[in-house]
C-alpha cells in the first residue's frame, strides 16, 4: 500500500499566481480530506469529501480556495489568485467514513511558499 | 465551542525516563480521541483511537487512556527515536472533522 500521495512536495511561487495542490487517497477509502497546518494555528480542517461529493467547506478560507474530487483517485486544491498568508503545509488524508474503523491517514504534505 | 488543550508544549527526557502527555477536551458528544505522531516535514501518523472513558490501547513503549474529560498518552522508558511531536484530535458526534490540539513536542536525549 502507497499510502496518501500529494504532489508536488514543495511548491515555491509569486503572489497572485495560480497554485493547484494534488492528493491520491488509499485505494479502497471513500473520504479524503483537505487540511493545512501552521505555526498559528496548527492543523485546521479545510474540506473534506465523501464518496467524492463535498461534504464540508467551512473551513475554506475564502473564495480564492477551490477543491474537487472528480473521481475516487484523485482530487485538487486550488490557490486562485495566491497570497503570502497562504504559505503553509498542506495536508490530504483518507479513511473509510461509516465504517468501524474510521481513522484518517494522512499524506506527507505540501509546502507551500507564496513570496 | 469545541476545545482541545495539549500539554506540556513541549517536553524534553533523558532515554529510559518515562513520562505522560496530556491531552484535555472539551466536545459536544465525543465519537472518538485520536493521537497521532508527527516528525519534522512528514505528515502525521496514527497511532491510537479511543472511543469511551476507561479504553486504554498500547503499542511498544506508548499506552494511552481516556477518561470523560482527558487523555494521556503514556511514554514507558523512551528512546531517542520516539522524539517527535504528539498531536491529539476528537471527533464530535458523526461529524468525521477532527479537531486538532496544537501538540507536544518531546525530545528524547540518549
């Protein structure tokens, strides 16, 4: 088992571009889940999906946050416009929602520096 | 609001020193506290659920426990390779968010 993979690992860019973050969850689990983490504020739950359908956003800072799962295999976050205050690591995780074990694994981030 | 308190911020031992982490919250009806381990640039990595007050669950040198206010993640004579960050998480209801504390970070020296 791969486990959660994100790519890419490190992301370096300007402000004002466009960043898009890619996760794909263990095969055989039906959520995944978005979060980022800083010194701040540590670990916030950004979004997270259910059977590919979102389920939760109210952790989605603002409107310039998107995400998507198209399929069971793959989802994005995208950054549109970026900003330096979203300079983070970004975290995907999965697990299997409404069953007995219902843990998250989690990926092995993405960090993000907006200059 | 739902709240989860980790201490000490961080904890420094000698090998062999044991010592326990604690972990309070509070949460409108608790489905399950989480620890998980972090190391530096990688993403957390489970360790223990614990769903009801009285569970303990243990993995080699770690045992952790709950009660109705608390968790404590127990260190039995640890090594330096168990130096990390502890972070701890509760899930309200079926909610499936988990709330993270901000962690303890234990250093462990041989």
């Amino acid at each position: 088992d791969a486990g959660v993979i994100q790519s890419p690992r490190h992301e370096v860019t300007e402000m004002g571009q466009e960043v898009t973050l890619r996760c794909k969850p263990i095969s055989g689990h039906n959520s995944l889940f978005w979060y980022r983490q800083t010194m701040m504020r540590g670990l916030e739950l950004l979004i997270y999906f259910n059977n590919n359908v979102p389920i939760d956003d109210s952790g989605m800072p603002e409107d310039r946050f998107s995400a998507k799962m198209p399929n069971a295999s793959f989802s994005t976050l995208k950054i549109q416009p970026s900003e330096p205050r979203d300079s983070a690591v970004y975290f995907c995780a999965s697990g299997r929602v409404g069953t007995e074990e219902e843990t998250q694994y989690f990926g092995p981030g993405t960090r993000l520096l907006v200059l | 609001e739902d709240q989860v308190t980790q201490s000490p911020e961080a904890l420094r031992l000698q090998e062999g020193e044991s010592s326990s982490l604690n972990c309070s919250y509070t949460v409108s009806g608790l489905r399950g506290l989480f620890w998980y381990r972090q190391d530096p640039g990688k993403g957390p990595e489970f360790l223990f659920t614990l769903y009801s007050a009285g569970e303990e669950k243990e993995k080699e040198r770690l045992k952790a426990t709950l009660t109705k206010k608390e968790s404590f993640l127990h260190i039995t004579a640890p090594k330096p390779e168990d130096s990390a960050t502890y972070l701890c998480a509760v899930e309200r209801g079926a909610t499936n968010k988990l709330i993270f504390g901000t962690g303890t970070l234990l250093a462990v020296q041989p």
